[in-house]
C-alpha cells in the first residue's frame, strides 16, 4: 500500500461498480477497421489528468462498431488506463464528454459504470490520478516494460471515499484550482511557441523571397558547402554521445531523455569530435528534424555531418534555416535514396550542392541571437511544466485524503508538509 495519510475511509471500486469492461482485443479491432470517420474509439491518449484529451483521434465504421456494443462508452462514463509507463501512470482515468457521440474502449482501457448515488465519477476520475493511488497501483502490476493491470486488479483499486457532498466540493475544488495551474502553464507554453513562430516566419522570408520560389526575380541562392563547411575532426576519448534530436536539439545523450532520435547502424560513437556551436546534421534522420547547432562537447557517429559556418556567418541561423527547408520536404527532394521513415542525406558531395537562400551576416545574426536566447527559455518553461505536473499530483492527493478542508482552501500552500 501506501504511506500516505487518509482520512477518508478507504474502499475498493468493486464495491460501486455497476458494470466494467476492458476493450476488444485481437482481431475484433485492428488497424484495419479503422477509417476517417463513424465511431469513436477512445484509446490511451485520450486519458488526461482525471480529463479527456480530445486528441489521438481514431475512428471505425458505423457497421463495424454495431458488432462492438458491448465496449461501448457513453458520457459520463469513466475510462481507467490499464496499460502504463514512467510519464503515463497506469490506472489513471477520466470521464467520457458529453458530446462524445457513439464511441468505444480500446483495449488497455476499461470502461466502468459506477453507482453515482455513493461514488461519483468525476471523484473517482480525481482519486485514481492521486500519488495514493500511483502507489498502489504500482503493487498490483506486471509486464516487463510497461506496467499492466487487468479487470480484476481495476476492480481492486482502493479509493478514499467520501461522502457525496464531499466529494462534490472535492471536484469543485480541483476544477478550480488544478484549471489556474493549468492556464499558467498553457501561457508559458504560448509564449515559447509565439517565439517559435517569429523566428521561423522570419526565416521563411529569406526563402519566399529567393530564387527557390521566384526562379526569375527571386533574391540569390548558394549551395550549402559555400554556407557551411563540413569538418572530420578525431574522437576524443571519454567524451559523451551527441545526438541530434527531432525537435532541433542537438546535446549529449546523456543530458537528455533516450527517446527522439533514431539510431544509426553504427552505434560506435567514436567517429567524430563535435564542439559547442557546430552546425550538426543527421545523414538520415534530418528530414525529420534532427538537424541544429550543437549545445555540448562530444563524439557522434559518421552518419552525422558536423559542420562550421563559412566566413561569419551565424550557426544557429544556418541550422534552423536547414531544419526548416527538411521539415518543409525541400531537402528531400535532392535525396539519393529513401528507406522507411528516412531520406538519405549522407553523401556530402551531393547534399552540399542543394542550393539555400543567400542570407546577409548581419541578419543571420540577428536571426541566430534569437535562436540562442530561445533554449534557455524553453529550459525554464519545461521545468516549470515539471513543477506544475508535481503540484497538480500533490493538491489532488490532499484533497481526495482529506488532508485538509476544501470548503476553506484557496490551493494555496495547503500542500506544504504533504508527503506524496
């Protein structure tokens, strides 16, 4: 169990169960009943907070989904995740919307009916995203890579349960307050995504306005290699892995989560040195993003073209103007070959030929100090997004134990000392 103070008495959810049932599994539901519109069919990605994302969306065809009503899902009903990993707890849940339309569970989801005349959904929606939930839960699970939990072990899932009037003011409570943290967090986000906007609006200029687009009245154009200029220089020993990510970072692996890039073939890291500032393109998985300036001192395979500015050039102008004309399918176009999910851009020779707008120093630089001011940012707002996540986790988890009084709470301070 748990070490977490409650309050409330604590009860199992078979006991307000009315109905549950998990999703269609095996050849009832695959990737080929799906299609672009008909019924919906909620999956993992739609659990949220104790809310439903209406995102990942997934459809099958009205006919088919006639031969599933046993998984179907109305609103109001509450949808738990049986299926988990390290940034998505399994037996997290939410309530369906009231404009969901015909839909229904996919598997690794359950879909229950409670007895809302002693347990309300929302409630339970709030109490199964606690830590003292998490904790539990995290007993009860098993699978070697994702954690996994089957109807049995949902129905086990212990709750605090208060009374119905309680649990009313708890949903009021964390409607609003979780909502303040959640606006905070969406205008910091908005803020980093606006610079985004200016520094690629801006760089898009020089494109439209080139030759590239106006073959006959456009501004000059030069090949990559008179922009750049490609260095091989010897590994160093002990120095870490660097990685150009999909999002445009490129930093040492260590520093950084292991997922958003792909591997190469070699996974000898000993092939090249790469300094901070170096303009850093993945041969294969560039056209996906994973091209930008270096953040960090390391080794990175040959499959990455490690490169200076020519002249004065500006790195972190030059990279994001590559980054954009791969995402944009421009670079693509001069690819060698492609395999699945990449387009080849390891020939140096042919790839330095691809002609890029001429950009004056000046404005690369101007271009290139917002680039540069904009990680930091970044840094600061995903760390604030881990901040938040952490209140969200310790507010809801007061409050369902009854650690303190919502009727009186402002949310506030009122998790100081609260150990979740």
């Amino acid at each position: 169990m748990t070490s977490i103070r409650v309050t409330f008495p604590q009860f199992a959810l078979r006991r307000y169960v009315q109905e549950i049932t998990d999703g269609p599994f095996g050849s009832s539901l695959t990737s080929s009943h799906y299609s672009d519109s008909g019924a919906r069919v909620i999956r993992l990605g739609n659990i949220g907070l104790a809310h439903f994302k209406d995102a990942d969306c997934a459809y099958i065809p009205l006919n088919h989904f006639e031969n599933l009503r046993r998984h179907e899902v109305h609103p109001g009903d509450l949808i738990i995740a049986g299926l988990g990993d390290g940034n998505h707890p399994v037996g997290r849940a939410c309530v369906a919307p009231r404009n969901l339309g015909p839909a229904i569970v996919k598997a690794d989801c359950f879909r229950v009916r409670l007895d809302e005349s002693r347990l309300v959904h929302q409630y339970a929606a709030w109490a199964l995203s606690s830590s003292f939930v998490t904790g539990q839960v995290s007993t009860l699970t098993r699978g070697s890579t994702r954690a996994r939990i089957n109807l049995e072990m949902a129905r086990d899932i212990r709750i605090p349960v208060p009374s119905i009037q309680e649990q009313q003011r708890i949903i009021q409570f964390l409607e609003a307050e979780i909502g303040k943290i959640n606006d905070l967090v969406t205008k910091k986000q908005r803020l980093v995504s606006l610079m985004d906007e200016r520094i690629d609006s801006r760089v898009l200029q020089h494109v439209g306005a080139s030759l590239l687009v106006h073959p006959s009245t456009g501004k000059p154009v030069l090949p990559i290699r008179r922009a750049l200029l490609k260095v091989v220089r010897p590994a160093v020993a002990n120095a870490g892995v660097i990685t150009a990510y999909r999002d445009g970072q490129v930093t040492e692996r260590g520093l950084r989560r292991v997922e958003g890039y792909t591997l190469a073939a070699s996974t000898d890291p000993q092939g090249q040195s790469v300094r901070v500032g170096d303009v850093v393109v993945h041969g294969l998985d560039g056209f996906a993003g994973a091209i930008g300036t270096s953040e960090a001192f390391g080794n990175s395979s040959p499959v990455y073209h490690v490169c200076v500015p020519v002249g004065d050039g500006n790195s972190y102008f030059l990279s994001r103007l590559l980054r954009l004309l791969a995402l944009q399918g421009y670079l693509g176009n001069f690819a060698t070959s492609t395999r699945e999910r990449a387009v080849d851009f390891r020939n140096w020779d042919l790839f330095g030929r691809i002609p890029i707008p001429a950009v004056p120093c000046n404005e690369q630089q101007e271009i290139g100090d917002w680039v540069m001011k904009l990680r930091p940012l970044r840094e600061a707002v995903e760390r604030s997004e881990a901040l938040a996540t952490e209140r969200r986790r310790a507010l809801i988890t007061a409050a369902v134990t009854g650690q303190f009084d919502v009727s009186t709470a402002s949310g506030r301070n009122v998790t100081e000392g609260v150990g979740v």
